[in-house]
C-alpha cells in the first residue's frame, strides 16, 4: 500500500483520499455493464486496452503485440481481441495494416466527441491542459443554453433544476449523491432549452461534467457554499425569465469552477512529488 507522505498537508490527504475513493467507484461503474450482460467479454477488452492506449501504455504510432501474445495476456480468444479492436478501430483510435499489424493512430485522429473515450482520458491522470480543454467545451454550450432556457421559461424544467439544486443543498457536505444531483442541475439546463442539437450533446455533456466535479470540490467530498451559491443564482435567473442574467451567471460559475480545478490538479501534483514518510 502506498505510504502518505508525513509532509503532506490535511487538505493533500482528503483530495487524495477522495480522489482514490471516487476512481474505485468509477471501476464499479465502468465494470458493471460488461458484467450486466454477461457475455460482453469484448466490451470490457476494449475499455482495457482503450484506457492503456490513452495512459501513454501504447503511445500513438506504436504496434500493438500480436494476437497471440494479447490473447494470453487477457485470457481471452481471438474472436473476443477480434470484436475489442472492431470496437477500437470505430472510435478511430487503431489501425490494422496487412503484414504490420495493429497500429495505434495518432491522437489527432481519435473521436474525442466519443463519450468512452473522454471516459478513458478520464480515467486517467487528468492534466491541467485536458480539464481546461474540456471546460473550453461548456463555456461554449452551457452559458448559451441557460439563457435558452431562461427564454424558454418552462414549468416542467424548472422545477427538475430547482429540485436537483435542492438536492445539492441537502448533499452539500458529501451526505448524499452530489454528483447526481449537480449532474442533474446542468443537464436539466441542456435539456430544457428545447434544442434537440443540444441535447444530443448529452452523454459527452455528463461525462465532462462529471470529471470536473469530481475534480473541483476537494475530491468531490463536498460543494464549496460560493459555488452553490452561484447555482442558485442560476436557478432564480432561469425561473425569471432572464436570459442575459442566467448567462452571465453560469459563464461566472465555469470561470471559478475551472479555478478549482486547477488547485486541486496542484494539490494533488504538489503530494505527489512529496517525499514518502515513514
């Protein structure tokens, strides 16, 4: 087990902590699909070698071993390794060439809009760069769609927004979901201006936003109360009926947000180069 540096700051320890505990509950989540269905061996293959492949483990340009070697290392047949790179090559992240083999591509060419594999760079180690790609993506969408939902001013949403930010309150000290219920304050956004563009964005939406929660609340073990208090800000501009306000509101939450972040990511490279304790 690794050791917790003695120089290592209370703060360090919790982000570390719940940033340990928050990765095992993502592999449950990630594994229980493919447990679900039993027999989608391929599935959890390619969500292996998707996440290895992201890790730097077989950088772009390199040769993946040959089908006999990565049928042993998995325990699995060729049909299984077979499916698995079909399910790669898909998202445009391999290559198969005659008397070559199988090519890892360059970044450039994976489908980063494919929200496993956002999941995958997720999953592991994220930068400071990648966050701040990722909170480039809402500060284009989010902000515009609260004033279109502000606009479109509808009952039904407004109460799934007031509801989930009722949740985030409750939870707010990590009693609850509050993850979910801050999944459900933003995407109940997307969803309620009406825009069927915008909300196909959906599934790629969460899995960003789910990262950057995670990554913005000290591990995500609670919600600072400025940043609840921004939501709340939003809710009330969006029930009345202020599309400017409710934008220049969220743009304010993602410019704060994106500053927590980057003091967790420091934190957490900060314990990391700390030296380990006895």
């Amino acid at each position: 087990m690794a050791q917790v540096s003695k120089h290592s700051t209370p703060a360090a320890q919790r982000s570390r902590t719940g940033a340990q505990r928050l990765a095992a509950e993502r592999a449950q989540r990630r594994d229980r699909p493919a447990q679900a269905l039993g027999g989608a061996l391929h599935t959890s293959l390619a969500g292996r070698l998707g996440r290895e492949i992201v890790g730097g483990i077989y950088p772009p340009g390199s040769l993946l071993p040959n089908a006999v070697d990565m049928c042993a290392r998995f325990s699995v047949s060729r049909t299984a390794l077979r499916e698995a790179y079909s399910v790669l090559n898909a998202k445009a992240m391999i290559v198969a060439r005659p008397k070559i083999g199988t090519r890892v591509r360059p970044k450039a060419d994976w489908n980063m809009l494919d929200p496993e594999v956002l999941s995958w760079h997720l999953q592991s180690t994220p930068t400071e760069n990648f966050v701040a790609e990722l909170f480039v993506l809402r500060q284009m969408v989010e902000p515009e769609a609260a004033a279109l939902a502000a606009t479109a001013h509808s009952r039904a949403t407004i109460d799934r927004i007031a509801d989930a930010y009722s949740r985030m309150e409750q939870f707010k000290d990590g009693a609850g979901d509050l993850i979910g219920a801050d999944l459900d304050f933003h995407m109940g956004i997307l969803e309620a201006t009406g825009n069927h563009f915008l909300t196909a964005l959906g599934g790629l939406i969460r899995t960003s936003l789910e990262c950057t929660f995670e990554l913005s609340w000290e591990g995500a073990s609670r919600i600072q109360d400025d940043r609840l208090h921004q939501h709340r800000g939003i809710l009330e501009a969006i029930r009345d009926a202020s599309p400017e306000l409710a934008k220049i509101r969220m743009t304010e939450l993602l410019s704060d947000s994106i500053n927590d972040v980057r003091q967790y990511l420091k934190q957490r490279d900060t314990a990391g180069e700390s030296p380990a304790g006895g």
